[in-house]
C-alpha cells in the first residue's frame, strides 16, 4: 500500500489515503509508459504538410537574363527549384502518411494507471482534502500550489463541477487544467506534479480498479 499524505490548503496534512499499487500496475513499466506515450504523442500529428511545386510559387515567369552572350550559365525564371523562394521538385501536394498509431484498450487503461503509480512513486501527487473556492481568484489558486511546494509545471484534475477552481487556475504559467475522468499518461508526463482533490482522486481510483476487475 502506498500512503498519500493528504493536505489542507495551506499545506499542512490532515489525513492518509491508502492507494492498492496493485490496482495500478503493481510496478511502474517504463516500455509501457513508453510505448503510450509516443501513442498519444504520434496521434497528435495532423499529417497536413504540403509543399508547392514551380507552378505553385508565385513570381513572374520572365527569364532573369538573356541565354547567350553573358558568359553565365543557362537560367530560367525566379521560380525554378534551384533558387531560394523557389518551387519543390517532387511538391507534396496532399495527406499521403497517416502517423497514427494503436495500442489494445487494456494496455492503455494500464499504462493510463501505471503513470499515476510513476507519479506516486515520486512524490509527485498533491492531495488536497478540497479543492473549491467562493470564486474564481488566481491567486487563490498560487497560494495553495505554492503551500503545496509545486514549484515546476503542474497538471490540476478536476471534476466538471468545480468551475471556481478551473478558473482560478487557467491562467497561471505552467499550469494545466484537464478533468479528472481524462487522465492520461500523455499528460501526467508532460507535467511534474498532478493536483487532485481527495474525492476525484477516489472516485478515479474506484473506477481504475473497476477496468482492472474487468479486464
């Protein structure tokens, strides 16, 4: 069992919350994690590069220089493929190459769990007994980041009800905001600390625990 100290807003603990590792993968799989996160990553990419040929290229289609009698070797206009500016020879002119890629829906769940056991295992998650506030105030939000000791980029979790904390933290620097039903190792990656309420933590854990039994 792992013991998650759990915080007040102003850093200090009021309680534990006891997490089964075993419900998150047991060990932290880095290939796992890996192979997900390239997934996600690769799943991004629009696949929408294009380039233009020399008819595409705009420019006057006059010869820069006479062909005889300067000495110089034979040239065309400004748009051949030759010249800065200039048109592509072989122009890429629609979506050939897909970048997509797949992994089996248990896999996923799995590593989606096992990057919260990676996180855990750092120290890395902040739990706070309750994340709400009278209204949106950024810097409510600072302060109970700061009390926390986040001090590099953070990913705060919230469940779509608490819009005070959404707005409180939307517009600090390094700061995300994703729902706490959307969690997933591209994103508990990229950030060094996840914020997370106690009751959407336990609700995340419960359903986490379900797709084990499940699968």
């Amino acid at each position: 069992m792992i013991d998650l100290p759990v915080l007040d807003k102003s850093g200090k603990q009021v309680d534990t919350l006891a997490i089964d590792e075993t419900a998150l993968g047991n060990e932290v799989r880095p290939n796992l994690l890996k192979q997900a996160y390239v997934m996600y990553h690769a799943n991004r990419r629009q696949g929408s590069a294009r380039t233009k040929s020399r008819g595409m290229v705009k420019g006057s289609t006059r010869k820069l220089y006479r062909q005889k009698g300067t000495g110089n070797a034979r040239v065309g206009n400004a748009r051949t493929i030759i010249r800065k500016g200039g048109g592509v020879a072989f122009a890429k002119t629609q979506a050939t190459e897909t970048f997509r890629k797949r992994m089996p829906k248990a896999m996923r769940r799995l590593a989606n769990r096992n990057a919260l056991l990676a996180k855990l295992v750092d120290g890395e998650v902040k739990c706070i007994d309750a994340l709400d506030f009278d209204a949106p105030r950024t810097r409510n939000m600072k302060d109970v980041l700061a009390s926390c000791g986040v001090n590099r980029t953070c990913l705060v979790a919230l469940n779509e009800e608490n819009r005070n904390a959404a707005l409180s933290a939307r517009n600090l620097a390094d700061v995300d905001i994703i729902r706490v039903d959307q969690l997933n190792v591209f994103e508990l990656l990229n950030h060094r600390f996840l914020l997370v309420d106690r009751a959407s933590l336990e609700a995340w854990l419960a359903e986490a625990a379900s797709d084990k039994e499940a699968a």
